[in-house]
C-alpha cells in the first residue's frame, strides 16, 4: 500500500493504490482519488474505468470465506462494477483497505447527490405532467437531462424556501428493527442486512448503543464486529436470558433498565391513567378473596415466563424509546405540563385544592360537549354531493388561497347585503339596440359563443391523438420558456444558450411536430390542430431572427 | 328547569338526552316508594349528573322525606369526577336561584387523610367509596351514624358483590400467625406492666364487661347505628363470657386459639370444611367454645382501648385472626374454610395459607339495604339486570336498562367467529395453545392496525395467556408488522409501569402516530381507565374472559350459588365473563360524539346464550350480519363504519333525536317515544 501524492497528468490526490486488481478478467490497478476511483489495466497509462463517488449509490463486498475476494461499486444508474482483488498474499487485506476507505468517503458525496436525485426523482413522481415532459424531451433527446433541470431545480428552491428549510423532522419507523430480520446465508449462518438508515434509526432510538459505538470503534472492534456482536447479544435479543459477562451490551441494558426504572418512578404527569392512586383504599392485609394471580416474584417463575415478561417489557421500552426518539427536538410542551403540577404538587390531599393538570383532566372528563349551546365561531358545512367519491379516492389537491370560514361567511353576507339593497341605476342603462346586440353576441352562434365550435373539435378528435397534442403543447410551452427565459441576453452565457434553445426549437418542430402534422393530415385533411403551435414557435423564430440581426449590426 | 311528574328539576345544561330524563323519571318513583332500584345507562350519557340533579331536587323540596345523598364509588378519580360534576350543579344552582349556596357536600377519598369530620353527619351529601359502607371494618367507624332517611347509590356497581365478597373473607399465612404471636406476647407484656402500675384501669375494664355492651345495644334499638355484620345483635344482648373477661384471661385464650391455627396449618393436602364442622373440631382439640370466639373482636378492642395502644396497625395481625374468630362462630352459612398447604403452580414449596372466604355478598351488604330507605345499584354494564337482587338478596321497586339514543350509530360491535381460513377462533381451554387460532388472532390485530386511526385497545383473557400470545407473536414476526403501523404498549403486573405505558400510549395516540395497548380483561385498566375518543378506536376482546375456573374459593362458590339462589354455574361463570367483556369494549364509547368498533373476537360471542347477557345499548346494534365473521369481512365492514363515522357531526344533526331542547321534550309525542326508552324488568 503506497501513497502517492501526486500524479502529473491528473493532478488530483490519489489516496490508496491497490495492483493487482482484476476487472473483466483483465489485470491492472485500482485508484482511489479524491473525488472518484479509477482502475487501469496493466502496462497502459489510461483508465478505462473511472466513476465518481458522487454517481456511486453503494459497495458491496463478498461474503468472507469465498474464494473470490470482491468489491462491487453500484451507480445510482443501476450498473455495477466488479473488483477482483487478486494478490494471493494480501488480497483480503487490499480489499479492507479499499473498503474501508470508500466507507468513509462515499457518504461524504452521497449525501449531496443523494439529495438532488431524491429531488428529481420526488418532482418526477409527483408531477406526471412534468414526467412526460421529461419523456418527450429528455428522454427523446431533444435536449439533455442537465439543461431540463437547470433552471426547473432553481425555480423550486427559489419559489419556496421555506418549506424546504421548515421541514418537518422526521420521526423513526416503530418497526426498523423488522427491517433487518436476518437472512440465512445458506452455510449455517445469518445475514444482518445493514443501511444507513437503519443504523441512524438504531443510534436515535437506543442513545447508550451509540455511545457504545463511539466508545469502541474504531479502536477496539471494526464496525462489523460491533454489529455483529450486536445482533448476537442479549440486549438485541430480550426473550434470551443470558447476561454474558462479556457482553459489551450488558451494560446498555442495564442502563435501560435503570432509564426505564427512573421514569416509572418519576410516575405519570395525568391522574387519570395513575393506576397506582386509582383505587381509594386496597384492602388490608390478610382481606379479601384471594385470587391466583401469577405471583411476581422471580424465585418461582419457570424461565420461559420470565422470557416471556421480558419480551413485554422490551416492547413497552422500544416504543417508549421511540416515541422519544421523534418527539426529542420539540420536547416542550410535555415538560411545561410537568413543571406547572410540581409548582403545587404538595397539595394533593386536598380533594378540593388540586392541581391545575388534575383539574383540567377532571373537567375535561365530565364535559358533554353536545348539552351545551355550541358558541364556537361558525363554520361553514361541507356539502358532499357524492360522499362515495371523498370517501373512495385521493384527489389531487390543487394549491390555491385557502380562506377561513369566517371570510366566507363575511363575503356571503356581504353579498347578501349588496343585493338586498341593490338599486337599479336607470339613467345609465344601454341603448335597446345595444343590448340586444349584446345578448346576440352573447347566445349560441354569436360572436362572443365561438368557444362552442372547440367542442365539435373536441368531439371530432380522437382522445388519444388530444393526448398527444397536449403533450406537443406541454413540450412546446417547456422550450419556448426555456428560450424566452433567455432574454434580453447580456450575457456571452446567455447568447450561448439562446442559439442553442433556437436549435432545440428547430430540433422538436421536426422530429416531433412535423411527424405529428403529417399524421393528421393523413387523417383530418381540413382540421388545423397545429397552427397554434407553429405559430408561436414562429414568434420565437422571428424573434431570434430580430435578434441575431441586431447582434451583427453591433458587431459590424 | 325540568318537570318530571311533578318535581322541578335544576338541571346544569343547555339540552338534555331522551335517555337522563327517563332515568330521572324511574329514579323518581323509586325515591317516591321508598325502595330500592337496578338501574342500567350507557356511560357517556351523563348519567352522574342526572342523578345528582335529580336527587338534589328531591332533598330540597322533600327535607323530611330524604335527608342525605351518599354517594359511592369505586375509583379515586370517579369519586373525584362526582364531586366535580356535583360542583357545577351546585354553581348553576345559585346561578339559578340568586341565593348562597346552603348545601352542604363532603367527599371523603383516600383513606390516608381520614379524618371524621362531624358534619359527616350534618352533610347534605357525601361522595365516598364503596368501602366506607360496605367493608364492616370501617363502616363502623365512619358510617354507622348516617340516618336512615338517605339515598344510597352505588355508581359502577357491576362488580358489587365482589366487593361485598372481599370486605368478608380472611386469608391466613404462616407469616400471619408469626406476627400474631408477636402481638399477643406485647399485649402481655403491656398487661403486665400495667397490672404493676396502674392495676384499677384493668378492673374497670371488667366491670364494664360485665355489664355487657349494653351501650352498644341502646343505640342499635334506638336505630342510631348502622348494624354490624361483624358485630350481630345477639351479642349485645350479652355479657362477655367470663373465660376472656379478664385481660389476662383473654390473652392465654388467644394463645391457644393460636396454636390451634398453627396446628391446622401444618397439613399436607388440602382441607375443606363448614363453618360448623370448624367450630367442632376447635372445641374438640383444644376446648374453644363457640361463645367466647364470637366475642374475640369486640373483647380485643376493648383491650386495645384500656391498654392506650396509639398505633393499631402493629396489631393488624391479631386483629385479623380475631376478626375471624368472630366471623367464624357467628354465620354458619355463607362461608367456606380451604386450607392449602401450597400454591397450585408451586407444589414443591410449602406455603400453607387458610382461607376463610365469604361466598355469599349478601351479608355484607344487609345492613345497607335494611337501614337505608332507597339503594340505587346503577352502572353502565348491569346485564342481565334480575341476576344483581337475586345474589344481593333484596326486592327492587324498580328495575329498568336504558339504551342510548342515537342520532348516527356510533358503535360497531362485530364477532369475529373465524380466520380467513375458516379456522374457528376461540379462547376456549382446548385451542388455547392452538397455534392456527393463534397467528389468527394476530392477522386480526395486524389488518385492523392498519385501517383503525390512532388508538387500538386489545384485551386477553388472562396475564397468562396475554403473555403466551405476545411471545408467539414475537416469534412469528406478527408484532413486528404490527409495529410498521403503530406502537406497541403492553400491560405488565407492575401497576406503575403500566400507567407509565398508558400515558406513552395517549402520548402516541395524541401525535397522530397511532398506538396499540394489549391489556387483561379484570386487570386494572379494564377496569379503571376509559379511552374517550382517539384514545380508543376500536376495542378487540380476544376470547371470552372467563374467571379462573379450578379455584377451589371459585368452586365453592358456585356450589353455593347453586344451592341458595338456584343460579346454575353456567349461568354464573357466563354472567361473569359477559360483564366484564362488556367492561372491557364498553371503556371506547364514551359518549354519543365519540365512536368506536367493538370486536368480540371469539366464535362462542354469536350464542344466544352469550350475547344475551351483553347490556340492551350494544346487544341491540348486534345484526344477524355481523354474527360469524372472518377477518377479513370484519375488516371490510370497519372500513365502512371508520368512513362514516369520519363525517363531520354536529348538533344539529341529534336535535331533536338523541338530543332534546326544552320546547321538545314538553311535547306529547317526544314524551310517548320517551317512556319507551326504559326497559323495564
């Protein structure tokens, strides 16, 4: 293992070389670079495998004992690349080292690229108008995937900043510990399954295995042996009664225990679910009718029940711990709650002078909310017309100023009082002639009704050929905002970037409209469906044209 | 202000439920003869105030005929619910009426801070538990002056008799005589002392036994006390026997007493007797008359009171043992004596315990129904209404269910008879560790976790098979799926760990993340707890909650039912085991805004014999088509009833129906469908 610093032509740092690396059964040597790994094959000085950490979603390594020892780089695209460390001497260890050093450096890039994919990809799967454009532009290559996002991933950022940055934290799944049932590896072992996530979910809900990791890795065990010693502990597994001494988890559990104990014995901030002050006298010793409750006493339990306790005791405290997991940030008004019983706490053996969470609880518990005249502000009622239909399906919900019943209310009632004392103005009525032209122009027929020939379009035309023209025009719209976003073009930028919109204009109005008119024309010989579409892109043409004159006055 | 046959009625709101006035209506009549009454309503119906209002009214119009409200209950915060709804009567009242408040109410809770106050006797009413009247040992300390011209009512009473039952029944352990071997040796000791100081105290202590307890039986004949089942009449009219009259004397009969017991615990197998055949045996091994051993109590605490012992409870044990000396020697019926050298589940360690249990909950609760001109046993779940008089051995005037009325039905109550894959679902003992029946069971609460929002409740039939079930759960990764949906929370022994897990559970349900808690029907949420809105979704009862039923206390039991009140065993166990179903799915509703699925998940639920037994306000919204269900048609059916029920609901929309202005329930109509409200048996 060598360190070289420097390498002329490239002028990046290489971090780790490895030789003796095979890949597609051919000989060379494996770089780790600053920014991306690269693998050359022997005796030549290029590469012919480079990938960046930011394009690489994960490594994969093969399992020990295999006779291949391997490390596969999964790209976010979905291909892999496969690494045969061949050296018989160091293989394994070349293969750590190699491992080791990516663990450390992927996650620095994965997290931004990460970031903007899940972007993309949220915004394609959320908009399915947007993911046809994207189809029909990028996909069809009438432009390239970096110029269709370029001003789309702006826009958001700009358009709302603040959802972006108020994002809700989000809690953790109460079943992340499913998530990792283990397989069976086919040779009499198991196989945790291991991401991020899940690691994340682990440190957030059990603090104490996080401190336990920091305390221990790198220094004492290599991160696999923590988990692995992990997943074989009793703390992972409660229902076995085992507490090895050298378990280094024993002592998690029994700080658990002990944060588990504290909470019970702090008790409960609501007296109504306090089942300990639930009954106003137990019966004295020695009274009663005695019932065969299960005794608690751990003497006499068979060990099956005591697993069988812990196994309840462990879910009460994982989704405890979960619970505080998510609601750690906003801790707040839980803890108020608290601090305004203890202020007088120490009058509780007064049934007439409790405490204010008590007697809040107390009155909240005796109200009928339906006895009592409602004075609540009024609310307007929904009217569902078709409740199947809210009760059935989601339906996109459109963005749009919501108002509050109140305004409605207002508004209605405004109204109302308009017209209550609506007073005709007669002396500023139109001329007969003009109103009944008026009403002409407005009746079926009429010049203002043409609208009413659109639909015998509408009914003349295939949907699936509406489809494609609307797409046509979604794409059509996307360029054009493109093109005209450039201008005024003061900037080289810019000029670049016109010319090229111009030919991307150029680009769609033959591969795509000019196949599509054809089409129609076979079809619908009188019908004009596209005259629009040229004629906007013919603005855009002329404008262009205006343009680039203007230019080559200025220049000559 | 409401007028019901006559009486006006202050009543603190707005509107009122169809369902409260016919109650107050049948409370009425109930007060105007005198009796006694069985009265079921749905929690959630406000069926605290109704009573209050009503009995209030009573007391201020007919001073004379009824003179004190008292008031029991069984939890601390349903005692402190009643004094807070009892606060706003009390507020609307002088609202109403312009003048200061005269009346005068008294909680009594926690026994920690009793003290008797003197207006215990001058309050107008009293709000206290159920023990204060029914366990003799305090009655006699805090109630037995309270006048006959009261109205007792005992709230949540489905479980009565059992609390009648507990307040009678001793159980002694080896570590019980150990401590009374204690006592009796200090009580000598001070006895000793005493004779060399002060030797007169201990001579006025026999001449007043001499004489009797004379006093006690002058203000039992004047009808100032209570009576005492502990204390019966017949021993006021005699002196103390003269072998335990002096201190001395009485002391070294205790001590024999307590070798006897020592004696009769050193057993190897498990004994059974009689009351007489107990009496028999103690006179023939060690010459213990039946006479002195019904005296043992009063003749300790006169002891005690001579010797100016401060702190009774160091004595509780001797007490204990003399407490059962005078049950023992005074009912010959009633009682059964089981004696087990060891625990059932534990054969190899001897652990001897006597248990001397009380089978009939009529004794205790006599003197109540004797000295008291109206007793109101009312509750949200008294079904099978005619079984209550029979076991409490007394004749109702009235006896009447309401149902409550509905303006959307707002319980679902399903059986689940079946699996999807027709496996019959049941708790019965034979399929218990049945493992089909059991991931059945699992797949029911997995695919409701997924379509009930927020709050799911599940009860078990017991702690043990709870337990059994969560770990095969576990083990089949049921749970965890579970978990993908909501949180999980579960019942544990430990009363403090389990409202620790209960406050996580509101917690959970209150931030939207949803929550399940699996609790044990007869365990103490299931009977303490209520789960009010999202906090309560759906209800799952897993299989029928049968009592334990090789308890040798539980056997005798039934034996004894059967003999007295010719109530079969089925019968009892059945009725048992529906009450507490119908506690546990009824904790969910608790209101008519609030709604909830009950899902009786057990094949046995659809007989007649069963679902018969459930109170009137869920039987009747039980159809033919929600009998024998699978999971999965349950689950479509919840679905559909979640989707209703997740409309806005308003007040307009029970006005009128299961809502009532003034100006409607004064009309004639509303008044005929009125009187149809009350089921009358």
């Amino acid at each position: 293992m060598h360190l070289i610093q420097t390498m002329a032509a490239l002028s990046e740092e290489v971090l780790l070389v490895v030789k003796k690396v095979r890949q597609r059964k051919q000989d060379g040597t494996l770089y780790l670079m600053a920014e991306r790994i690269a693998w050359g094959p022997e005796g030549k000085d290029r590469f012919t495998v480079s990938h960046l950490y930011a394009d690489t979603r994960c490594q994969k390594i093969s399992p020990d004992g295999k006779a291949k020892i391997q490390l596969q780089l999964v790209l976010h695209t979905g291909e892999s690349t496969t690494f045969h460390f061949s050296n018989d001497s160091s293989a394994l260890k070349d293969r750590d080292a190699a491992k080791e050093l990516l663990q450390q450096l992927l996650p620095k890039f994965k997290k931004k690229a990460n970031k903007e994919l899940e972007e993309k990809n949220r915004m394609l799967q959320e908009d399915p108008v947007l993911f046809q454009l994207y189809k029909d532009l990028v996909v069809s290559q009438v432009i390239s995937a970096d110029e269709f996002w370029a001003n789309r991933l702006g826009d958001t950022n700009h358009a709302d900043p603040s959802l972006s940055n108020n994002k809700q934290e989000v809690g953790i799944s109460g079943a992340f510990l499913a998530d990792i049932r283990p397989q069976t590896d086919g040779c009499n072992g198991l196989r945790y399954n291991l991401t991020a996530d899940i690691i994340e979910s682990i440190f957030r809900t059990y603090p104490t295995v996080k401190e336990k990791y920091c305390e221990n890795v790198p220094h004492n065990l290599t991160e696999k042996e923590f988990w692995t010693r992990f997943f074989q502990s009793h703390y992972f597994h409660r229902d076995r009664i085992n507490t090895g001494t050298q378990d280094i988890f024993s002592e998690c559990a029994k700080q658990d225990e002990q944060g588990l104990k504290s909470m019970v014995v702090q008790g409960v901030k609501n007296p109504l679910v306090d089942l300990l002050s639930l009954e106003d006298k137990t019966l004295d010793e020695g009274y009663g009718v005695c019932t065969t409750l299960p005794s608690t006493s751990n003497s006499n339990r068979s060990v099956k029940e005591s697993s069988n306790s812990a196994i309840i005791k462990r879910f009460n405290h994982h989704s405890a711990m979960v619970l505080a997991a998510g609601s750690r940030k906003g801790e707040t008004p839980a803890n108020q709650a608290s601090e305004t019983s203890n202020t007088d706490g120490n009058s509780r053996d007064s049934v007439f002078f409790q405490p204010p969470v008590k007697k809040v609880k107390l009155k909240e518990a005796i109200e009928y909310e339906d006895l009592q005249r409602e004075n609540r502000p009024k609310t307007v009622a929904l009217n569902l017309k078709k409740s199947d239909r809210y009760a059935h399906g989601p339906v996109p919900l459109q963005s749009q100023q919501y108002t509050t019943s109140q305004d409605i209310i207002n508004s209605v009632n405004y109204i109302q009082h308009e017209m209550v004392n609506y007073k005709p103005n007669l002396t500023q009525v139109l001329s007969s002639t003009t109103a009944s032209s008026a009403i002409a122009a407005l009746s079926s027929g009429g010049v203002l009704m043409q609208a009413a020939t659109q639909q015998a379009i509408n009914q003349m035309v295939p949907s699936e050929v509406q489809g494609e023209l609307k797409h046509l025009y979604a794409a059509a719209g996307e360029l054009l905002r493109h093109f005209w976003s450039c201008f005024p073009v003061n900037t080289p930028f810019m000029e670049e970037k016109v010319t090229k919109m111009k030919s991307n204009l150029e680009r769609f109005q033959m591969t795509k409209l000019c196949p599509f008119q054809e089409k129609i024309q076979r079809q619908y010989l009188s019908t004009n469906l596209t005259g629009h579409l040229e004629e906007m892109l013919q603005t855009a043409y002329s404008k262009f044209h205006i343009w680039q004159t203007r230019r080559m006055l200025r220049k000559t | 202000m409401l007028n019901i046959e006559g009486l006006l009625v202050h009543f603190p709101y707005d509107y009122i439920y169809p369902e409260q006035y016919s109650y107050m209506l049948e409370l009425k009549r109930t007060l105007d003869a005198k009796g006694h009454g069985v009265l079921e309503m749905p929690s959630g119906t406000g069926k605290t105030i109704s009573l209050l209002s009503l009995i209030v009214a009573y007391q201020k119009v007919f001073p004379l005929e009824v003179s004190k409200l008292i008031y029991c209950s069984r939890t601390v915060p349903e005692i402190e619910k009643v004094v807070e709804e009892l606060r706003k009567l009390m507020e609307y009242y002088s609202k109403q009426t312009g003048e200061s408040n005269n009346f005068l109410a008294l909680a009594l809770s926690s026994r920690k801070n009793l003290c008797i106050h003197p207006e215990l006797m001058h309050a107008n009413i009293v709000v206290y538990s159920y023990h204060y009247l029914l366990d003799p040992k305090i009655a006699d300390l805090v109630s037995k002056e309270l006048t006959k011209k009261s109205v007792v009512v005992f709230d949540e009473a489905h479980n009565i008799d059992n609390v009648c039952i507990d307040s009678m029944s001793v159980n002694i352990s080896r570590r019980t005589l150990d401590r009374c071997q204690t006592n009796v040796e200090t009580l000598q000791n001070t006895i000793q002392k005493i004779k060399e100081t002060d030797a007169t105290k201990l001579k006025m202590e026999y001449r007043r036994l001499v004489e009797g307890l004379k006093e006690a039986n002058v203000a039992r004949e004047t009808d100032v006390y209570l009576s005492n089942p502990v204390l019966p009449d017949e021993i006021l009219q005699e002196a103390v026997p003269g072998t335990i009259r002096t201190a001395e004397h009485f002391v070294g009969f205790l001590k024999r007493f307590l070798e006897y017991l020592k004696s009769r615990l050193r057993v190897h197998h498990v004994v059974q007797e009689s009351t007489p055949q107990f009496l028999k045996d103690i006179f023939d091994k060690v010459c213990i008359d039946r006479k002195p051993l019904r005296f043992c109590a009063e003749r300790l605490r006169s002891l005690l009171r001579t010797l100016e012992i401060a702190d009774i409870a160091d004595f509780s044990a001797v007490t204990l043992i003399s407490n059962f000396a005078t049950l023992v020697s005074t009912y010959s019926q009633g009682f059964t004596i089981i004696i087990e050298p060891f625990e059932d589940r534990t054969p190899t360690i001897a652990n001897p315990v006597l248990h001397f249990s009380c089978m009939d909950p009529s004794i205790a609760i006599k003197p109540v129904f004797q000295r008291f001109q109206s007793v109101i046993i009312t509750s949200g779940t008294l079904s099978p209404l005619d079984i209550y008089p029979r076991i409490l051995d007394f004749r109702p005037v009235t006896m009447a269910s309401f149902t409550m009325t509905l303006a959307r039905t707002c319980l679902c109550p399903l059986i689940v008879g079946r699996g999807n894959d027709q496996v019959a679902l049941s708790s019965k003992f034979e399929t218990r560790e049945d493992f089909a029946v059991i991931r059945n069971y699992g797949s029911l609460l997995q695919e409701m976790s997924a379509i009930v929002p927020d709050g799911i409740v599940a009860f078990f039939t017991s702690y043990m098979y709870m337990e059994n079930i969560v770990a095969a759960w576990y083990e089949q990764g049921i749970l965890e799926n579970i978990q993908r949906n909501k949180l999980i929370f579960i019942e544990t022994p430990d009363a403090a760990e389990t409202s620790m897990a209960l406050e996580k559970y509101q917690e959970a349900c209150e931030n939207g993340r949803g929550a399940i808690l699996l609790s044990v029907a007869r365990g103490k949420v299931s009977e303490g707890i209520d789960f009010v809105h999202h906090f309560g979704r759906a209800v799952i009862m897993f299989g029928v909650p049968y009592v334990y039923t090789q308890s040798r206390i539980l056997k005798a039991r039934l034996e004894y039912l059967r003999d007295q009140f010719q109530i079969r065993e089925n019968d009892f166990l059945t009725f048992d085991a529906m009450r507490h179903a119908a506690q546990c799915v009824g904790r969910v509703i608790r209101g008519k805004t609030d709604y909830g699925l009950m899902i009786f998940a057990d094949k046995r639920y659809a007989r007649a014999d069963k679902r018969g037994k459930l109170p009137r306000w869920i039987q009747e919204h039980i159809s033919d088509g929600s009998l024998n269900l699978t999971v999965d048609e349950a689950v479509q059916l919840s679905k559909h009833f979640l989707r209703q029920m997740a409309q806005p609901f308003r007040q307009e929309d029970q006005l009128g129906l299961s809502l009532l202005t003034l100006e409607q329930l004064e009309s004639e109509e509303m008044l005929k469908k009125i009187s149809q409200i009350a089921h009358q048996t």
